[in-house]
C-alpha cells in the first residue's frame, strides 16, 4: 500500500475538519498558558489552506503540502504559524514530485518535518511544546517502517505515540514560548500546540485507513 496524491488531500481536508472541531477546546487549553487564540489562529490557518487546494489538487504531493505551509505561514498568528508552516514546507520539500509515497517515503516526509520544527522553534523533547507530540510519532513511524510494518499499522503506532507524548507534557514545565513565562504554574496544563500535534497526525492516520 502506498500514500496517494488523494490521501494526502483527504489528510489536509481531515486535519482542516478536526482543527474546526476542536478549536474551542485548543483556546481553551491556550488560555490557560498562552494566549487563549491557538484553536482561532489554528482554524482561520487551515481554512485559508482549504481555500487554496483546489489549485493545486492535480499537483504532486510536494507542492500540495508546501502549499499548505505557506498558507500557514500567512495566516496563523504567533508562533504557530511559522513553526506548522515549516512543518508543511519541509515535508513538502521531502516529498519532492512524487505522485505517490511508499512507507519509506511517508516517514521520510514526516521526519523532515519534525526536523524542520525543532529547528525553527530551537526547542527539544520535553520542553512542554507541539514537538513532544511530533517526535516520538515520527520516531514511532520510522521504527514501524523499519521493521516492515505496512503504512496503516505505523501510522496506527504512530498517533498512539504522538498521543502519549502530548499526555506526557501536562505535568512538564514549559521551557518554550509563552508559556515559559509562567514557569512553575504552567504545571499540570497540557500543551495546546502538542494536541493540535495530535489532531494533524490523527488525521493523517484517518485519511490512510486508520481510525484515530
């Protein structure tokens, strides 16, 4: 089985759907130790990205998901924009013009991502922030892939790593952002960059046969 064209635009359209769904529970969780707009800057991003697939929808794979980062990077607010944009613009340059993505390929893609991430945001594991989602679910994918695991189990081991991860920053301290500000009082607050984390790999896990 491999990642089409098509599924990576029912991910984009699932990940859009899932950010809308949940974004008053992503605002809430910001306001707590942000800025209380992660869920609104979130789903006004994501809606501009829906309004700019039907261009690209013949497209490969690569320009499909740097559009997507580009969107994000004109019209999410605060550190989300930049830091989802890279995400979608590195994996975007992993994917290349490929029409279509072997496993291999797919955690490839999302390492590249997840690299790009910690490198924009200078952050590592266990800061308290959307990568202590993204990493173990991209570690997770490539160790599934690694032992010959098909796209669907990886990706199903993947988002449960990711979910573990994001559970994993509620009682952390923040060390990033703004939420680093309030230093020990950011205790016991789950991260609200790592739940969108969450939200974006289980739609992708969804679009590619896994339910999240």
């Amino acid at each position: 089985m491999s990642v089409t064209r098509q599924c990576i635009l029912n991910f984009v359209g699932a990940a859009a759907a899932a950010l809308h769904r949940n974004s008053q529970y992503l605002t809430e969780l910001d306001a707590a130790i942000g800025d209380a707009d992660h869920g609104i800057n979130m789903d006004r991003g994501f809606k501009a990205v829906i309004a700019r697939l039907p261009g690209v929808q013949e497209k490969d794979i690569g320009t499909i998901l740097k559009t997507v980062g580009m969107a994000l990077v004109s019209t999410v607010g605060g550190a989300a924009g930049p830091l989802y944009g890279t995400f979608f613009l590195r994996m975007g340059a992993a994917a290349g013009d490929k029409l279509e993505l072997t496993a291999t390929d797919l955690s490839a893609v999302l390492e590249a991502g997840v690299r790009g991430v910690a490198e924009r945001g200078k952050a590592n594991l266990n800061e308290k922030t959307m990568l202590d989602a993204l990493q173990p679910g991209a570690e997770a994918l490539r160790q599934a892939v690694t032992r010959g695991e098909g796209i669907q189990e990886a990706l199903r081991l993947a988002v449960a790593a990711a979910e573990r991860g994001m559970q994993a920053t509620i009682p952390m301290k923040a060390l990033k952002g703004r939420a680093s500000y309030l230093g020990e009082r950011s205790i016991g607050h789950q991260d609200p960059g790592a739940t969108s984390s969450l939200l974006i790999l289980q739609a992708l896990g969804s679009s590619c046969g896994v339910e999240a």
